[in-house]
C-alpha cells in the first residue's frame, strides 16, 4: 500500500517562498507521473504541476515561471518549490501518485499567503 505524507506548509507573505515535499512510502516506481494539486476554499481541485517518470513536466498557466517540481526517486520524494507567491496561491496543497490501476492522494498540507 502507497502512503504519501505532505510538509513544509504554512503562512508566508506575498513575494515569499515555500517548499513543499512529499514522502512516499510502499512500492512506488519511477516510471509513474507524480503531481502537485490545490484546492481552494469553494474551489475545485486543481493540478499546480506535474513530472512523468522521464522527467518532462508540465504547470499550471498560474503557475509558471514561479514554481518547479521535482523528484527525488532514491529517496521516493517529490518535491514543490515555490517563490514569489501570491494570495491566490493560498489554498490546500495535495500530493498525488498515479499508475494507471490505482490513484493516491496525501491528507494536504494548508498554504496560506498573507500580509
């Protein structure tokens, strides 16, 4: 069984940076996308960014430029590096891995930009 544990959340200001990662225990294969999804008070869930097992990577639009994902397979950790945040990044953060056959998702981790 898969287990994925998120940290590194909290309160920042505007302009400030967090990173977040995601400890993934059990049989997890490198050749399997892991991702980073959001949600917002009264909002969907929404995907933030995205590796597949060759290492390509896809954003968010909102996104882009500002944070970068990463992937550490010895250590089954990914990783979400975020700067110059902003309010609307402020949301709950989830760590996701998906086979195919199965879908798995962390308990999230609260991220809140503030003044």
């Amino acid at each position: 069984q898969v287990q994925l544990v998120e940290s590194g959340g909290g309160l920042v200001q505007p302009g400030g940076s967090l990173r977040l990662s995601c400890a993934a225990s059990g049989v997890i294969s490198s050749f399997y996308p892991m991702g980073w999804y959001r949600q917002a008070p009264g909002k969907e869930r929404e995907l933030v960014a995205l590796i597949r097992g060759g290492g390509s990577t896809t954003y968010a639009d909102s996104v882009k430029g500002r944070f970068t994902i990463s992937r550490d397979n010895a250590k089954n950790t990914l990783y979400l590096q975020m700067n110059s945040l902003k309010p609307e990044d402020t949301a709950v953060y989830y760590c996701n891995y998906y086979t195919g056959m199965n879908d798995y998702w962390g308990q999230g981790t609260q991220v809140t930009v503030s003044s």
